[in-house]
C-alpha cells in the first residue's frame, strides 16, 4: 500500500474578503478525513493538489516539492492556500 502523508493547508493571502471568513494563517490538516471548517468551494480547488501530495507526488513549477499554492475559485475576493507535505502518515 502507498504511503498517505497528511497535509497541512495554510490561508496564504486574501485578495478582497474571503466570503467564509478564512484568516491568513488559518491552518488546517488533512489525514484521512476533510477538515471542519474550510469552505466547501475553495476545498474542490484545492483537493486535486492536496491528492498529489498526499500520495508522494510533487510539481515541476514549485521550489519545494512538499508544497504548492493555489487559489480558490473567487476571482473577485481571491484566498491563495499553502499546501504542504507533512512527513507525518495519515
């Protein structure tokens, strides 16, 4: 079976005001489970980069192959998240 790491999910940046009233530097981790509390329509966007990490993966565009940033599907109030890597199993 594969490794799953958990990850921690951090409000890197808010363009406008964040509709949820995510914070910079909300964290929130992610094992096995969907954490309580982050938006629903920003968790959509950010599953897809959060499965890659999780299972060992990485992106060729990122200085650090434990983390990548992406934003929430809000152009007009923009939440950037921090993905990161944990060395930590889920």
């Amino acid at each position: 079976m594969a490794k799953r790491y958990k990850i921690r999910v951090t409000v890197h940046s808010i363009m406008g005001t964040c509709n949820q009233a995510h914070k910079v530097g909300q964290e929130f981790i992610i094992g096995r489970w969907t954490p309580k509390g982050i938006c629903m329509s920003a968790f959509g966007s950010l599953y897809p980069a959060i499965r890659v990490l999780q299972y060992g993966g990485s992106f060729p565009w990122e200085e650090d192959p434990d983390v990548t940033f992406i934003p929430c599907p809000d152009a007009k109030n923009q939440v950037v998240f921090r993905i990161e890597r944990l060395t930590e199993e889920a």
